[in-house]
C-alpha cells in the first residue's frame, strides 16, 4: 500500500496549519488525532515560561475539557487520543502506590480521559522492573513498546502485557500505532533492571511493526519517546510511517516537520499543552494533515470537564497539599537552571547541599537531575519535590587529585562545544587555559586548599551518578556507600536552617 502524504490546500507545507477548529465538522475520511507526552505525574495547572507573566496553565481538567468538546462535536469514534509516555516522576504523586504501582494514579487520569495508548517511557523505570511491570499490568488502555525486551527471551516484550503495537478503529477507518522506547534507557534505567531488560535498534523494530501493520490499517503512527531528532532520523531511515507522536525531548513544535514522508509532532510537556492533528484518509492514504499545538489555558477551555475527572483532581490535590504546601523556609532571591558561563546557580547549589550533607570536600551533581527553578520566598517540601522528584539517595566515594583533573577537563571540553556540562561541583575552584586548542587546567583548589593531584578526596554526589558513572565519570567510583538520606532530605535539612544563599560564583573560570 503506497504511503504518499499529499497536503491539500495552498501553502501548506510553508507554513503552519489552522488550527482544527473544535466546532469544525469533520469531513468524510476525516479523523481528529489529540496527544501529549512527558506528563511527568502533572495532573494540575503549571508554570508556562514561554508565555508573558508565565501564568499556570494546562493539568487534566484542561484536557478533559478539550477532548470532551471534540468527541461531543465529531463522535467518540472519530478522535483518537496517544500519550508520548513518561508519565511517572515529577510531582509528589509519585509517592502514592495505586494500582500497585508507585505513580500508578496517572493511570486514572488517562483512563478518565478517553486515552487509546501510551508508550513506555524511560521514566516508567525510575522505581524499579517491578514497579514498571505494575503499571504496565494495571493500565486499562494499551501500553506499547515494541522494542524494550525480555533479556531470557527476546522474542517477548520486556514486561508481562506489554504490547508492540495496537489497531484502533475511528470510525472505519483503521489506525495502526507501535510504540518505541529511547535506546538512551541503558544509561537511564538503573543496571538491576537493564539486566532483565534488552533493547531491539528502533529502526529495525519500527521496520517489522510497519511491515506486520501496513496490510492491516490506513495510517501507521509511530507512538515513540525518543526525542524529535531520533524521530527525524527514524522517519529518513524507515519508511511507511505517516506519523510520529513523539515524546521525550519536551518539544513544543511550532509547527509539524515533515521528513521523508512522515510527519512528525510533540506537545510539550507537563500536561501544559496539546497536540491536534487533524488527519484525511482516503483509498487507505493519508491525503492531508493540519496540526496545531494548543496551550490548556484553564480559563479559556471550550467547555467544562467531566465530573469523574474533577474528583479525581481535586481528590489527588487536597492530599498532595495538606503533606506538601506546608512552608519550610525561605529563599531571598530565585536559584534558576539558567545556564551561567557554563554552570547553573541552582547547579552549584545542588551540589553544596550533597557535599555538606555527607561533610564530603567536593559535590558532584547533574544537571538532568534537576527538574525545576527554586523560586523567591517562601519554600514548601513540593517546592523541593518538584527540584528533585527522583529518590536518588545521597552517596560518597573516594577520588584521587589527578581524577578530579580529569573531571575538570572534560568539563572545560564540554563548554567548549558549546554544551552545558553534565556536572556541576562544589566546594571546588579551578581554572583553565586553552594551549594550541587544547584545555589545559592551570589551577586547582578543593575547599581553599592547593589540590593534591596524588591525594585522596571525600566525594559527595546522588546514587544515579554513581550508579551510571561510565557515563557521567568515566571510572567506577571507590569505596561508594550511601549515607542514609536521599537529596530531597538533604535539601530540605538546609531549607530548614536557612535562608537559601546562592553560591557566589561560577567555580570554573577561563584564566585571564
């Protein structure tokens, strides 16, 4: 079956689509495809900095409303709805075990929803193989992925009831959507659960789904949580796909891209926006697409929610906030994730917080690892949940002077590329030069001192790091143990004795 996507009307594929109107009768052929993705346990109102006075927008009502106006207007049967996955982690809901399964409430709100599908994404893992075997089970709508694997048995999806794809029907016409998982989940997914795990090349599993679903349906969608370049990548490399619903990079697109002959769209993330594509078939051909990304303003829905979806907010919310809002101290000016000559104030903040907790010499911290801005005034535990929402406990280990240096120089080399540098320390001052394009550290000094390049240090950073440290150190750390608290705790200890004081300033610096 030809897969050629022609886009009918002037001008098209120069610029972005209308917006499908919610009243706008569907034609002949005509379905309405809605999705988000990196839902990450939000399910009310949060900040939309990309807008004038970053008001709260989106959360589950938002959506109810949305979808429940487009299935009253063109019919259940006629709107589709996927979700791009990473559903867990994020917000103090996932501390509450639903279903069995930590986070397992974002199952309701999809439920609630009309929700079709989601894909697995890789933070479907931040609580273990059982915790995501849990969720993957209690999940009334399909849970996709066709190339996460059992290790023993490969012809086996990773996870009892796992499914590689799924056929959906929107009124006649047939819908074929297989989900791909990031092939990054080997340095995502801690090594306990990556052993009963194997992960099939995406492209060579999206070639076998396309094959086994093409003779079956009129669209193929590949429901991924990659990230928009892989998706661009998989839509050069693999032909027969009509659309990509991707997640993962936390794209708000502007527009859908076209590559190849598939179209590729994302939503944001948090529950702040979605996705509408409105899609035309006709002789089992996607003919024309028009896509727009809505931001869920919650005063200017189209309709209200449905009731059952209220209650369930409301419910979740008033528990959420008689343990989470209760102030805790205080913070005189805000510690952002902006970028600052190559580090970040909250960075660097993060990393004192682990240093002192463990009363090591240096703190070592990811900047993936956080997840929010510290804002100005007043400080409550979600604050802080929201800032470090995964459980990474607090670890120590030893390193020697010259593997610090070594540290330093891939930093410096990262900046160099024009990246931020994957980790921020404290209690660290170092400088550099640059000799014949080659850094070069001229100084070094750990809590004010020379540094000892044969000497041995007490290093303090999260058990991620450590636990992925081919990736984030380059050796295996010595002597690691933990300390009995996780990175929440120990900022929360600091909040307490407050104020919260930004550090001074950058710890690296070019030398003059």
């Amino acid at each position: 079956m030809s897969r050629m996507v022609l886009l009918l009307g002037i001008g098209l594929a120069a610029c972005k689509p209308p917006a499908p109107a919610p009243t706008a009768p569907l034609g002949p052929g005509e379905l309405l495809l809605a999705h988000t993705n990196d839902l990450h346990a939000h399910f009310r109102p949060s900040a939309a900095p990309w807008l004038p006075t970053t008001p709260e927008i989106g959360g589950f009502r938002a959506i109810d409303a949305w979808l429940d106006v487009l299935e009253r207007t063109h019919g259940d049967e006629r709107v589709i709805y996927l979700d791009g996955g990473d559903l867990l982690t994020g917000t103090p809901l996932m501390e509450y075990a639903v279903h069995g399964a930590e986070g397992g409430a974002m199952l309701d709100f999809l439920e609630a929803t009309g929700c079709d599908a989601w894909v697995l994404g890789n933070h479907e893992f931040d609580r273990g193989w059982d915790n995501t075997a849990a969720l993957v089970a209690a999940s009334p709508m399909p849970a996709l992925s066709a190339n996460v694997r059992d290790a023993a048995d490969p012809s086996k999806g990773g996870f009892p009831g796992l499914q590689d794809a799924v056929i959906l029907d929107a009124d006649g016409i047939k819908v074929g959507v297989f989900g791909l998982t990031t092939e990054s989940l080997t340095t995502l997914a801690s090594p306990e659960t990556m052993a009963r795990l194997s992960l099939t090349p995406s492209f060579d599993a999206a070639r076998a789904q396309v094959a086994a679903l093409e003779p079956q349906v009129d669209l193929v969608v590949a429901l991924t949580h990659s990230g928009l370049d892989e998706d661009r990548r998989l839509a050069a490399a693999v032909g027969g796909i009509d659309l990509i619903v991707g997640g993962h990079s936390h794209t708000s697109m502007a527009e859908p891209e076209h590559v190849g002959g598939t179209w590729i769209v994302q939503a944001g993330s948090y529950a702040r926006q979605l996705g509408l594509a409105r899609l035309r078939v006709d002789g089992g051909r996607l003919k024309s697409i028009s896509w727009d990304l809505v931001d869920l303003d919650p005063v200017a829905l189209p309709g209200p929610a449905s009731p059952d979806v209220i209650a369930l907010v409301e419910r979740w919310g008033a528990r959420i906030d008689d343990q989470y809002r209760s102030p805790i101290g205080e913070a005189p000016a805000a510690l952002t994730r902006r970028d600052l000559d190559g580090e970040t104030v909250l960075g660097r903040w993060a990393a004192d917080v682990v240093r002192r907790s463990a009363d090591a010499q240096v703190g070592i911290y990811n900047g993936g690892g956080i997840r929010a801005d510290l804002p100005a005034g007043q400080l409550t535990l979600g604050h802080l949940y929201e800032i470090f929402p995964f459980n990474n406990e607090v670890v120590v280990f030893e390193l020697r002077g010259d593997q610090l240096v070594g540290l330093l120089l891939d930093n410096v080399r990262q900046r160099q590329r024009g990246w931020t540098p994957r980790l921020v320390l404290a209690g660290v001052e170092w400088a550099w030069t640059q000799r014949m394009d080659v850094p070069e550290i001229t100084e070094v000094k750990v809590l004010g001192e020379p540094l000892d390049p044969m000497g041995t240090y007490r290093v303090a950073t999260n058990s991620y790091v450590a636990e992925q440290w081919e990736k984030h150190l380059g050796f295996e750390p010595e002597a690691l143990h933990g300390v009995g608290r996780t990175v929440r705790e120990a900022a929360e200890e600091v909040v307490r004795a407050g104020p919260v004081i930004a550090p001074v300033r950058p710890a690296g610096r070019e030398a003059p």
